[in-house]
C-alpha cells in the first residue's frame, strides 16, 4: 500500500493541498480551474500552494478516492482534512469561509 502512504503523505506533509488535474499556473478541467481561482481570491499564496497533478499521477487519481471517500477531482485538503470538491469550496469562498481558513493557515 506505498500508494495510500504517499498520498497520506501529501496531505499531512502540508498544510494545504489540492489534488487537481493540472497545475494552479494550467489548470485542465474548468472544476480545477475554479477551485484555483477561488483559493487564488482568498487569499492563498500561491507559490506555497501545494498542489497534485493527478493527470500525471494514475496512482493517486485511482486511490485518492479510497483515501478521502470523495470521488471526484479537484479535492482540497487544509491541515489535513478534506474541506471538499469544486462546489464545496465555492461555497467557502462566497461565504467568506475559505479566506478565513486560508489565512488561519499562513499566520501559523
């Protein structure tokens, strides 16, 4: 299960990361693109961002699922926890929750 440990890995290993197809500076699905905009808006330093590009990763993009019980991609983790996909952090931004975690996480 190297796998499931790398991914574990990742998400302990930093305090935030999103799993997405693409990268933040070329995101590849209009979901990622989105999650990096609002995340980008909330203030979010984006050369600390860690990120996954799951299109390069099959292993992750086939596991991370069964790690996170969420199916789809992109998913954002913040201190180790899974906040969610694309709608989910939508809904964070508009509330004005996300900015409020994300500057949680870099005054730490």
């Amino acid at each position: 299960m190297a796998i499931i440990e790398r991914i574990q890995a990742e998400i302990s290993g930093h305090p935030i990361v999103l799993f997405m197809k693409g990268t933040p500076q070329f995101p590849m699905c209009g979901f990622s693109s989105r999650t990096v905009g609002a995340l980008r808006e909330a203030g979010a330093d984006m050369a600390t961002l860690h990120s996954v590009n799951v299109l390069e990763d099959p292993e992750v993009r086939a596991n991370l699922p069964r790690v996170s019980n969420w199916p789809t991609f992109p998913q954002l983790f913040i201190h180790g926890e899974l906040i969610g996909g694309c709608d989910i952090t939508m809904e964070l931004y508009e509330s004005g929750e996300l900015a409020r975690m994300v500057a949680e996480v870099q005054k730490a």
